[in-house]
C-alpha cells in the first residue's frame, strides 16, 4: 500500500519530486557543503539529475494529479497555488493504520504522514484530515518564502512539452496514436430499447450500427464508443420471446367493374398497431398509419385478366410483423 513501512518518507517525498521536476531524478541530500576551520570545502553537494521519466509522462501525471473538480479532489487544493496531489493509506487487516498525503508544485514538494506509532489502527481513511495542515504550509511556504526569494510566481506551472495532444480535452503523448488501440465493428441493436438485440428481438426492430472499440493499452479492458442513446452494454429488454405477434385475417374482395375493393382485418398482439401496408402484383396501394384492431380496405382498378398477387403487412410498435397473401382472379 502508499505509505507503507518498506518505504521512508524521504523516499517518497523525492520521488514525486521526480515528478515535479518533470522526470528528472536527484538523489536526497541533507548536507549541502561542508568547510573546515580555514575555510576550505571539503565536501560539497552537486546539482546533479538524471532523466529517468520522459518529460511529456511526467507532465501529464502533474496534470492528472492537479484536477481540482469539485467533489472529487476539491478539498485538496492550496488557495492560490497550483499544486498535484495524491493520497493513500496502509491497512492493518480492514482498518486503516495510516494516511498518507503528497502535495507538490514545480517549487516545492511537501508529504505528511499521520498514523499511531504503535501502528494501532486510527479508525478514519479521510485523508482530508490533513490537508488543512498540506494547505496551510503549503499556502505560506509559497506566497510568503519562495515568492519572495524569486523561487516560485503566483499562476507557475510546468512548461509543457511538445508533441504532447489533446484528444477530447484529454492529454496524450506524441507517441500515442488513437488508431492503434482502437477499430470499428457492427453491432445489432433493438430500435426500440437501443441496446444489442437478443434472440427474441424481432428482425424488423434490428439495426446494426458501426461502433467504435477501444481497447486500453495499459488495463488491456474493451470499451465501446456508440452513438448517443444507444447502450452496448445491455441487452434488449423490450421484447419477450413470448409476445404475440399481429394477426392478419383472410383476404377477401369486391368489385365494381375494373374497380376492386380488398378488404382484410387486422389484431394487434401484445403490443399495439402502428402500420399497414397492401400491395398488389408488388405495388403499393395502401401504406399508411393505423393505431387499432379492425378492417382495413383498399381500392385497385385491374384490366388485366389473370391472377394477381395481394399482399398485406402489419407491423406494431414493437416492429412485430404479419404478412398474408391472397389473390384476385380478373376475367
């Protein structure tokens, strides 16, 4: 766990330095030079680092660690001072025996811990209980030592390195390319419930939908990018394998000279009608709306002797449909 007692907190404090000087890593010192009585140094620190985090990682880990929004690391902000920060705790079997915070900005980094030194447990994992004291030193170490010494400005945050992009108001580095953990696909879905049809979902309510999947580099976990409405992660649950579809009864006619009236009655299912449609040898004569149960007629004018072809659709609002065929036989 963060904070736990493999490591010293100097060690951590230094590395989120790391951080804060943008991946440059500095061994601890406590001694800065040593003289003896004439004067002479005899030893004396050397400002040296070593580039062990690439620049664009360590700023976009500063920028992560910054976000300020509000109920969710709110409370860990220093007023007027842009800082990252990142909290943890050591657990002694299911309570909390410790809290741990880091506080960091391009001029300083600040860690405290707070725990028993018996390593009882203390009984709270809010690690909000210490940033009042984080924010108050913090808040005076920057605005009243180090902006006096020229060590830090008000507004000061890190340089940030070319290449790295925004995608989505996110940030990537130059050499993440969104096209390489990602493809398209189709997808099935219910146009009624907007999400993946199942067995039971009748093929008339069925769209397939190119989608957009993601695949992250570092968990390996899928996601699935869809238009808006639309939920890949569930299923149908609209239909029911045992709704009743429409019904269509027999097809019968009547004419007067060339004119011919077909005339049908149609039921609703479990759900309620929505539309008809009457063709004859293929050509639409009737296409419209119906809301109801009950006869539904269309009139055609035939010249020509022989058979010909009728056909009537029904579908409901769930996009169940019927279909019947019949004939009309002109002398």
């Amino acid at each position: 766990a963060i904070g736990a007692c493999g490591t010293k907190q100097t060690e951590l404090v230094n590395a989120y330095s790391t951080l804060a000087r943008m991946g440059v890593q500095k061994d601890i010192s406590s001694v800065i030079e040593v003289k003896n009585s004439q004067g002479e140094t005899l030893k004396k620190w050397k400002d040296e680092g070593k580039q062990v985090i690439d620049s664009q990682s360590a700023y976009i880990v500063n920028d992560i660690l910054s976000d300020r929004t509000p109920g969710l690391h709110g409370w860990m902000g220093v007023n007027g001072v842009r800082t990252s920060a990142k909290t943890g705790t050591s657990d002694k079997g299911s309570q909390p025996k410790d809290l741990w915070i880091i506080n960091y900005s391009p001029a300083l980094v600040m860690g405290m811990w707070l725990g028993n030194s018996d390593t009882s447990v203390i009984g709270t994992s809010a690690s909000n209980y210490g940033m009042p004291v984080i924010r108050s030193v913090m808040e005076f170490a920057h605005t009243q030592v180090y902006a006096k010494e020229g060590k830090w400005k008000s507004g000061q945050w890190y340089e940030r390195p070319s290449g790295i992009q925004t995608v989505n108001g996110e940030l990537y580095p130059s050499w993440w390319n969104k096209r390489q953990s990602q493809s398209t696909e189709k997808i099935t879905f219910d146009k009624v419930s907007k999400k993946k049809a199942t067995n039971c979902t009748p093929d008339g309510a069925k769209e397939e939908i190119e989608v957009t999947k993601i695949i992250d580099p570092l968990t390996k976990k899928e996601s699935i990018t869809v238009p808006s409405g639309y939920d890949a992660n569930a299923e149908d649950d609209v239909h029911k394998c045992d709704d009743t579809k429409p019904q269509i009864g027999a097809i019968s006619y009547t004419n007067s000279g060339k004119k011919y009236t077909i005339s049908v009655d149609v039921t609703a299912g479990t759900w309620g009608l929505s539309a008809i449609e009457i063709t004859v040898d293929g050509k639409s004569i009737k296409s419209s709306e119906i809301t109801s149960s009950g006869k539904q007629t269309a009139t055609v004018e035939l010249d020509t002797a022989g058979s010909h072809t009728v056909s009537v659709t029904v579908r409901d609002s769930a996009y169940y449909t019927a279909t019947s065929s019949g004939s009309i036989q002109v002398n």
